[in-house]
C-alpha cells in the first residue's frame, strides 16, 4: 500500500508534446474523416439513384468514380507513399471531379434519348460531345495541381503525384468504360 501511495501522483500525468498532440489529430482526423466519407458516399449515391432512376446505371457511375481512389490507394504502396493527411483531401478532389465528368456523360446520353438514335449512334455522339471537355478540364487540372510536385515539402509532392494518376484513370474510366457498361447492362431494358 505504501507503494501505491508513492506513485499515486502518476494517474494525473498527462503526456505531452508534439507527438502526443499528432497522434490525437490523426485520430480525430481519421474517426471525422471515415464518417464524413460514409455520409458523402451514401449522399452521392442516393442523388445518382434520383437522377438516374435505375439502380443499375447508379451502380455503373458508383462503381467508375469509386475505381480512381481505389487505383491511387493501391499506387500508395507501390510510390513508397505511406498513408498521411492527403488522402482525405485526395480522396474528397478525385471523388468531386469523377462524379462532375461522370454527370457530364451520362447527361449527354440522357439529352439524345428523344433524338432516335442507335444506342451505338448515342454512345458514339456522347463521345464526340463530352471528350474533348473531360480531356482538356483533365489536362487543365494535372497541369496545376503537378506544380505541387516541385514544392520540397512531401506532402505536397504525394498529393500531386495521387491526385495526377486518378484524374488520369477517372477520365480513361469516364470516355471509355461506361459505354460499354451501358450496353452490357442493359439499354434496352432501361430505357431513360
């Protein structure tokens, strides 16, 4: 008893310093970020549902703009990128501008319902219309955020290294993969 009475003045010590005050952010950070990423996914998904009044088209364009965070997840490793405060930022940017590209072209094709079209003339007429825009924002997009990539701190560098491959998978998945979705899971049957 006489021991525990020595030491009782250690329940009241508190650690402190920087990495005591890291370790607590990142795991604020981390509990926030999971949470608001549940909240945005579900809210992303329940709006393609509304807008695109099928669930099978609303998986399509889930499924394409989940796949460019997925890819920059899997390249972290691979880079030599350990997980840092980026990727909730990376993951709210590349989630932003796939759904925006991914609107785009399902917009396009929806608009040329009414025009009598082929699925193939659709398909091939959405191409021609939302290409060149999606490419060039892309461009646009990899060109500035790559600047970051010069800066010396590595946060910044692993942010513009991630962020330049997903706009580059987002937009390869965008112009060349929902078509053909389109066409394998049904045009006929989904008629919007």
């Amino acid at each position: 008893n006489k021991t525990i009475s020595k030491f009782e003045y250690l329940s009241e010590v508190r650690i402190a310093g920087f990495t005591n005050f890291r370790t607590t952010y990142f795991n604020r950070l981390k509990t926030s970020f999971q949470r608001s990423a549940v909240f945005s996914l579900l809210f992303i998904f329940l709006i393609f549902i509304i807008y695109f009044k099928s669930f099978q088209f609303t998986l399509i364009a889930f499924v394409i703009n989940l796949t460019p965070l997925l890819v920059v997840l899997a390249c972290m490793p691979l880079l030599g990128i350990t997980g840092n405060l980026n990727i909730p930022i990376i993951s709210s940017i590349l989630i932003g501008i796939s759904v925006d590209d991914t609107i785009h072209y399902f917009y396009q094709y929806r608009s040329l319902k009414d025009k009598n079209l082929s699925a193939t003339q659709r398909f091939n007429t959405t191409l021609k219309l939302v290409s060149s825009p999606a490419l060039i924002t892309t461009l646009l997009l990899v060109g500035t955020i790559f600047i970051f990539y010069f800066s010396k701190i590595v946060l910044f560098q692993d942010l513009a290294m991630l962020l330049s491959i997903g706009f580059f998978v987002a937009v390869v998945l965008d112009l060349y993969l929902i078509s053909p979705l389109i066409a394998v899971f049904g045009e006929k049957k989904y008629k919007w």
